[in-house]
C-alpha cells in the first residue's frame, strides 16, 4: 500500500524539480541574452546574444549531463573546454567577474523572488 503511494508521488516531485530546473535555464539563458554587460571568453568580447547562443549549444551537447541549473553553469557557461580560461564578464562600473560566480549569483537572485511570491 505504501508503494502505491510513494511512487506516484516520487515521480511526480521529481517532475517538478526537472520544470523547476527547465524553467531555472531558461531564466539563465534569457539573462546572459538581455544583459548589456559584456561576455569575455578565451580572449574576445561577445555581447549578450552571441554568449547566449554559445553558452546554448555546450548546453545542447552536454544536456545528459545537466541535472540542475548549477550543473548547467559549470558546464556550459563557467570556462572554455579547449583552453580551459574562464569566461569572465565585464559590467559597466563594476568589477569583472568570473561568469560563474555572476551566473550564480542571478539564480541565487532568481530562486528568492520565486520564494517571495
């Protein structure tokens, strides 16, 4: 009886976490896209959108391994594969930062206004 309970019901949280993190990559991706910082990766400058569709195809060839929108970061929008230099992002006014950190930060960011809701 506790099985035909528990499973149904672990498979649809697990449902949720699999929108939850679809809907947290979207958020991610539209941010880089929008934002007027620029995106530094191996050397040269891109704006938002040409991050954005570099940032979305290592998202496309490493999806199996992507769980959360953490693993998300680390592997598509934290460093380069060839030479392994970290992307950086240069904001007016503000310091450069690792891409990483400034992507984690909105998702920290993006989670807390979904709370407040």
């Amino acid at each position: 009886m506790i099985k035909l309970i528990f499973t149904p019901l672990l498979l649809l949280v697990s449902l949720f976490a699999v929108a939850d993190n679809t809907q947290e990559i979207a958020h991610l991706l539209d941010f880089v896209e929008k934002t007027e910082c620029i995106y530094q990766r191996n050397g040269s400058d891109h704006n938002g959108k040409k991050a954005r569709t570099h940032i979305q195809k290592k998202y496309d060839y490493y999806r199996d391994k992507i769980k959360t929108a953490e693993d998300f970061i680390a592997y598509s929008a934290t460093k380069s594969t060839m030479s392994g230099k970290k992307y950086t992002i240069s904001c007016v006014g503000k310091k450069i930062q690792f891409s990483g950190d400034w992507l984690n930060a909105e998702l920290k960011r993006y989670r807390a206004q979904l709370v407040e809701k």
